[in-house]
C-alpha cells in the first residue's frame, strides 16, 4: 500500500529533524525520527559513500549509482534492485519535503553489506558446508500430486554436496535419508561440525494462482526490531536470535545465493527477503534459506522433478558460496 506521507507524519508521536552519523560515513546525514526509528536523507549518504543519485521518474523512483553498484529504490515501497537483483528492505522509502530518506537500519543491513562488504579477520576462511535438505521423515513439505518435496530437496543436497566437495569444501548434511529430523536440530548438526555456513533447501509451493505463480527467493534472518518480509506467525519481532550476531554476513551470502540462481537459472526473480525461520533463528554462522522453486507450478515444478535441472539449481547454489566466501575471505 502506498504511503500518503503527509497524513503519515501527522498520526506518528514524534517527528524530529536532527544530524545522525552514517555508518562508515564521513560527515553528518540529516534524519527523521518517527517513532523511534531513524531514517537518514538519501542525498547525503549517497554523497559520503560516492554513490550518484538521480530521479528516473520525479518523486517516485530513483537509482543510485557509481563504478561497481548500480541502485534502484521506489518512493513508499520495500522492493529495490542492486544490481538487477531484487532486494526487500526492512522498512519502505520515504519521500519528506522533496527529499527521499531510508532507514537507518536498512542502510546498515541492507545496503551496505552488498555495496561495501567487511572482509572476516585475517586468516578466516570459509572451509566447511552444511547443508539442510528441508522436511523429511513424517513431514513431507510441500506435495504436487505424489511429488514430496522432502525428496527432492535431499537429491537436490547431494548435487550440490558433490559440486562443493568438487571445490574443494567440506560438507555436513544434516539428514542424509528420509528421516524426520527437529528445527532445533539442524542448525545445531552446523555448530557441532563447525561448519561455516548453513544453507538450508526448499521447494515453495502456491495454493492459488499456480499457474502463475513461480520464481526463485532466497531468505535471511530479519535483525531485531524489524518487520520480515514473511511474518506468519513467526513472533519475537524485537528480540534478538543467535543467528543475528551475523546479520550483514547474512545478507551477503543470501545476495550472492540469489544473484546466482538468477543467473544459472533464468527463473523469476523473487526477490532476496527475511523471516525468522527457526533454522535461522539458530544458526551460529552465517545462514540462509533458498526456496528454489514453485512445485505447484505446472512448468517449474516439471523442472525441478528433473535431474538435469537440479544439477543446475546446484551448480547456481554452489556459486553463490564460492562467490561469498571470495568477497569474505582476505
């Protein structure tokens, strides 16, 4: 829903202009506050981080853009692009007195970490897996017709455990049969293994519209205090999780994961999103969650039921790692 920002600023308890820092900026952003949250003027961060700005439709969209990252953000929306790949925001774009202004929260978890990532200490290296297949044993997942997407998320494990190993990493699955293994369990399977990044397998699936409805999204933890992207039922919206002492790490992996697929596979982007799904909610490492696709759809759904598909599903899954782990690693 489109924000009307006059009537916007009138209902909220509060509405200070004041100068914040910027995090990695070098001089003061002017910023609102409306009810406890920051959010920083675009014009100044895009100047202290060397990024230009110019309007592609006046007061509606607009892109930001220098030598390596190119920008795009809509006015009262959460849905942005960097670099041709779609990104969900925290908290929407707000346009203030001819002037347009994000969240402080979402410049430092949502921008940042893609445009400008931190490098880990030197001699971290990302050198071992976990991989978890979703579902299993008495919890089928999603089903299309006798199609159980617990099956096909652990062959879709074993594809890309054979590409990593291939690569030269280690791999940790947290379930190797059709066996019922408990949220809690699985990321826990990561720490005892010392595993250094967890990525868990999905398959989506659409109760209406499934013809329609089809495309790849690739979620990460949401940081405390804000709204996810998918918040059935989720809860614990102001409390921080393991899993969010890694929030920027996070986002990177869950960027490069989806920047990958989009490029392996030509499927429809949905969008990189957050939700505090338990198996990241616990994880202490860097994690992600990849919906690789719609079962339900008649045409997607034929593909990933084939095995050469899913070795390119892999092959894109295994990039976005080594991706990740070249922009971390010093």
């Amino acid at each position: 829903m489109r924000f009307a920002v006059t009537s916007f600023l009138l209902v909220t308890l509060a509405l200070a202009l004041r100068a914040a820092s910027v995090p990695n900026a070098a001089h003061p952003a002017e910023a609102l506050r409306i009810s406890g949250l920051e959010y920083v003027r675009l014009a100044d961060w895009a100047k202290t981080n060397s990024f230009d700005l110019r309007w592609l439709k006046k007061d509606e969209s607009l892109q930001l853009s220098n030598r390596l990252s190119k920008l795009t953000l809509t006015v009262d929306h959460r849905e942005t692009q960097i670099n041709g790949i779609e990104v969900w925001l925290l908290f929407p774009v707000l346009l203030h007195n001819g002037n347009v202004y994000l969240s402080q929260i979402d410049l430092r978890t949502s921008l940042l970490p893609i445009v400008s990532p931190t490098k880990a200490r030197r001699g971290i290296k990302i050198k071992t897996v976990c991989l978890d297949p979703g579902h299993g044993g008495k919890d089928p997942g999603n089903q299309t017709g006798s199609n159980q997407e617990k099956s096909y998320t652990l062959l879709l494990a074993q594809e890309v455990r054979q590409q990593l190993i291939r690569a030269g990493l280690k791999v940790v699955l947290t379930r190797t049969t059709d066996t019922f293994i408990e949220l809690p369990t699985r990321p826990d399977v990561a720490k005892r293994r010392n595993a250094d990044l967890f990525v868990s397998l999905h398959f989506n699936s659409a109760d209406g519209s499934r013809d329609s409805v089809q495309g790849a999204e690739v979620y990460c933890l949401t940081p405390a205090g804000a709204p996810s992207t998918n918040a059935q039922g989720e809860g614990g919206g102001a409390k921080s999780f393991p899993g969010n002492r890694y929030n920027e790490k996070n986002l990177l992996l869950a960027y490069q994961m989806q920047k990958a697929v989009m490029r392996n596979l030509g499927t429809e982007d949905r969008g990189l999103r957050r939700a505090r799904f338990a198996v990241l909610r616990d994880a202490v490492m860097p994690a992600t969650l990849i919906e690789a696709g719609f079962m339900s759809h008649p045409t997607e759904g034929r593909r990933i039921f084939n095995s050469a598909y899913r070795q390119k599903m892999a092959k894109a899954i295994v990039e976005g790692v080594l991706a990740y782990k070249r922009q971390v690693e010093m």
